[in-house]
C-alpha cells in the first residue's frame, strides 16, 4: 500500500551528501532533499488522515532534527 502523498516524496529533488560511517569508511549518501523531508513530516504530524498519535510525533520529531540540521548549516542542499 502506497504512503498518503508519497508522490511528494518520489518526485522531489534529489540530496546528496557524502557521510562517514563509525568506523571511518566513506560512503555517498543519496535521498530526498532535506527540506522536502521536513515539509512532509510537518503534513503527516499535522494533517494526514488517521494518522496515530505515537506516529505523529515522531514525525513532529524528525522534522524538527532535520529542520534544526538545515538551520544549523549542517546540511546544504
């Protein structure tokens, strides 16, 4: 079953960015962009239909992490 709006997601633009991993190996991160990942979150911790409580807030959660990395500068997108 397809996520509520998930077209947001497969259509946005791209974000790459390369990551280190614990042990120092290198590897090239690709995924949405983050800004497009926090205005999602936002929708589904505020509006998306039937959506569970516990659910909602993580969502709140992760756009929050996001949303402080961007403003941070500690992701450029």
């Amino acid at each position: 079953m397809q996520a509520v709006r998930a077209s947001v997601l497969t259509t946005s633009p791209r974000f790459e960015h390369v990551v280190a991993s614990a042990t120092g190996h290198m590897a090239m991160m690709r995924t949405i962009a983050p800004a497009t990942f926090v205005k999602f979150k936002r929708w589904m911790a505020e509006k998306a239909p039937a959506r569970e409580p516990l659910k909602r807030n993580r969502d709140r959660r992760q756009a929050d992490i996001v949303q402080g990395l961007l403003d941070q500068r500690m992701l450029v997108s």
